[in-house]
C-alpha cells in the first residue's frame, strides 16, 4: 500500500536495471535520478497549487493591505500635485533661499490653477498637517485667486493675507513639494522640522504620540501580566478537574466569546460607575462611604478591568490546552523524593507550561496594544492608547498618512517584541494547543 501511494516508490520499483554505464534505469530506459528529480518536482507543483488560494488570500487581505499602508505613510502628493510650479522652483532652489519674484508668480499661478480645479482644499490640507491653521489660509486665498491674480504678484498675495510671508509657512511648502516625505514619522515621535530643515522637538503642547506609545505598551503589559495571574490557576483547574465538571468550566469560560463585545464594554460600564452595582455593594459593606465612591471608570482602572475580562479566554485556552497533556506523575514523584509542593511546582510543574504562557502572552499582548473599542468607551482621556489616535486620524482629521505612520510603528514595536520573545525563549517553543 505504501508503494502504491509513495511516487518515488513506484519508480524504484520500476526500476529496468543498469545501463552500459553501470547508471540505474527505469523500464523505459530513463535515468533513475532523472525521473526521481521529475517526479519531486511534480509533487511540489500539487502541493503549490493546493495552497496557492490561500496564498492568494494573505497576499489580498494582509499583504497588500500593510504594504498600502507602509506607502501612504511616506507618501502624500496632495502639495506636489496640484502646485506644480511653486514645487517645480522649491526643486530648482536649494534650501535657504529666498522666495524670488519667480517663487510669487508660480505661487499665484498654481493658487489660481488649483481654485478653478476645486482642489485648493486639498493643498491647504496637506499643508495643515504640518502647520496648523493654515488651511483657511489657502482656501481664502483659492476664492480671490480664482480667475487670476494681478502682477506684482508678492504685493497682490501679501494683500489677502500676511501670513504668506511667513519663513516658517514657505519652510513647510518645500516639505510638502516631494511627495514623499518622512515628516509623518518624524510627527509621529513628536518630531519636527524648523526653518531650516533641522529635525527638532515639537512644541510641548504637541507632544502626544510617544506618550500614547509608552502608554500603550505599558498598559498592555500590565493587562497581560493581569490576565496570566487570574488565567493560571482557572487553566489549571480545567486541567485536572474530572472531565464531566471541567467540560462546564469551560462552558463558562468560553461563554464571554458568544456575547457580542461592545455588550460587555457596555457592562463594564454600567457595573464600574460611580453610581454602578461596584460602588454600591462597597457602600453597602461599608468598605466606603457614600461620598467616597471609587472612580473607576473613564480612566485607566476602567480600561484594564475591561480589557482583562474581555482578553482573558485567550490567555486561558493555551495554558488549558498545555497543561492538559502534563503528566501528574511527574510532580508526584519530585514530591516522593523529598521536594516540596513550592519546589516541585516551580522547578517541575511550571517549566512544563511555558509554551502556553508564551503562546497567552502573545495572544493577549498583541490583542491589547490594538485594541480601540474598549479604550475609546471606558478609557476616558487618561485611558486612551494609540489605536484611538489612529482611529481619530482616519475618521475625522482625515489625515491617513499620519495614521499609517502611527500604524507602522505600532507595528514595528509588535515585531521587535516577537523578535525579542524568539531570541529568549524560542518560537519554536510556543504552542497553541
């Protein structure tokens, strides 16, 4: 049967014999080699076109989406485009160099050439990025401009507005001229450029992103250092419980994944309030007093203790999965020969169960620093994590190349960590079930 199913078994035993040159052959007279090497590659192809759906899958679904993702992050033609002149002069013009009549005239001209395409908007956009406040500045100027401005045209522009002679403002359009940029990354760590193109802090008021990063990760470890001390024990109980009562455990613990999410974000903050079921149980023991109501919501208490019911299954289910297939012999006889239930625990049991703590630890952790809708409802200010400011950039200022720079970071920081986690402990070792 083995033969029969094995190709390379076949053409053994197909084998003709040897040749003049003392070469095994098949009965056809071809090399053996030879047709080992076709038949292999045969297989390979099958096996190519099995799974090539799903690799036309990930390629649409993942691939493509993070690499749009990673180019709209450096890239935003919304200046370059529709301002090609006053681009055109900034790429003739190093750096430092005064706005000339020529720079005032492809100024006027693009003003007026962008207002009548209705793409004024647009430029004053781009611009606003870097320099808030000033998209009024071009849509003003757009509506005077449309139909064409008078020489001399610095005199004639000055006259709309003041604020084009701003350095910083010409400083910000020669940015904007290439339509590649780092300038996003640069904001997205509260970094930017001055007049003269020199890489500076943002101003304090400003400085928001690496806070939320710093917030983000440290929150999200803090959820998965939360969910591996309640998960521990409820998995090791799974474990050893006779399977009748361990089976409706589980039903209890899976019972979270059939209820919709923004139900139990929603509990949460019905039980977490001021004047919710918590407080109200503690005023009634006595621990507080009525005046005293924890706040617990709408901070950062609100956004742990949410998120921590929610991702807990997922710290769960590998330990569970892991410590089911530890024999308990194994502590028994660390305990016959002398070792403590502290010592054989940590040094026998414990090692054991790594794979799905490591497993937990990933699933759970990277859950967290993207999770947005449980942040976003009971967070509060204080509770926000960077998912809602790339949520924010994409839903309402619009500005897509600063949420995928955000995104990318978000991303990278995940993959130094999983790298990090490899180099210590091994992927290898990670096992989900």
């Amino acid at each position: 049967m083995a033969n029969a199913l094995d190709p390379h078994a076949a053409i053994v035993t197909e084998a003709g014999g040897l040749d003049q040159g003392g070469t095994l052959t098949t009965n056809d007279g071809q090399p053996l080699a030879r047709a080992l090497a076709r038949s292999s590659r045969r297989a390979r192809r099958r096996a190519f076109l099995l799974v090539l759906p799903l690799l036309l899958f990930i390629l649409v679904t993942f691939v493509v989406p993070i690499g749009q993702m990673l180019q709209r992050s450096v890239k935003n033609d919304g200046f370059s485009a529709n301002m090609p002149q006053l681009s055109a002069w900034f790429h003739d013009n190093p750096r430092g160099t005064a706005p000339d009549d020529a720079a005032w005239a492809a100024l006027a001209a693009d003003l007026s050439a962008a207002a009548e395409a209705r793409t004024i908007g647009v430029v004053g956009t781009r611009i606003n990025y870097d320099m808030p406040g000033t998209r009024s500045l071009f849509t003003s100027a757009g509506r005077k401009a449309r139909g064409g401005l008078e020489p001399p045209y610095r005199e004639t522009i000055l006259d709309m507005d003041q604020k084009w002679g701003d350095p910083r403002l010409w400083s910000v359009m020669r940015e904007a001229s290439t339509p590649y940029t780092a300038n996003f990354y640069l904001a997205a760590v509260d970094r930017t450029r001055d007049d003269q193109g020199n890489i500076v802090q943002a101003p304090e008021q400003q400085r928001v992103y690496l806070m939320l990063f710093l917030r983000t990760f440290w929150l999200s470890l803090v959820i998965t250092a939360t969910t591996f001390l309640l998960g521990f024990p409820i998995a090791h109980l799974l474990a050893t419980l006779p399977m009748r009562k361990s089976n409706l455990l589980m039903i209890l613990v899976l019972l979270p994944f059939w209820t919709s999410l923004l139900v139990r974000t929603t509990a949460w903050m019905v039980l977490l309030q001021q004047q919710g079921v918590v407080n109200d149980i503690l005023v009634w023991l006595g621990v507080i007093g009525d005046g005293n109501r924890l706040q617990m919501i709408f901070n950062q208490t609100g956004t742990i203790i949410a998120m921590t019911h929610i991702l807990l299954p997922f710290m769960i289910l590998p330990l569970y999965s892991v410590m089911r297939t530890i024999n308990p012999s194994y502590v028994r006889a660390a305990r016959s020969l002398g070792a403590t239930s502290w010592t054989a625990f940590r040094r026998i049991y414990f090692p054991q169960t790594l794979p799905g703590l490591g497993a937990g630890a990933l699933l759970v952790f990277i859950l967290a620093v993207g999770y947005y809708i449980t942040p976003a409802l009971v967070g509060g200010s204080s509770g926000q994590l960077i998912s809602n400011m790339i949520a924010m950039h994409m839903t309402q200022t619009l500005n897509w190349s600063m949420a995928a720079a955000l995104a990318a970071l978000l991303l990278g920081g995940v993959l130094i960590l999983y790298w990090v986690y490899d180099r210590l402990v091994g992927i290898d070792n990670l096992k989900l079930g």
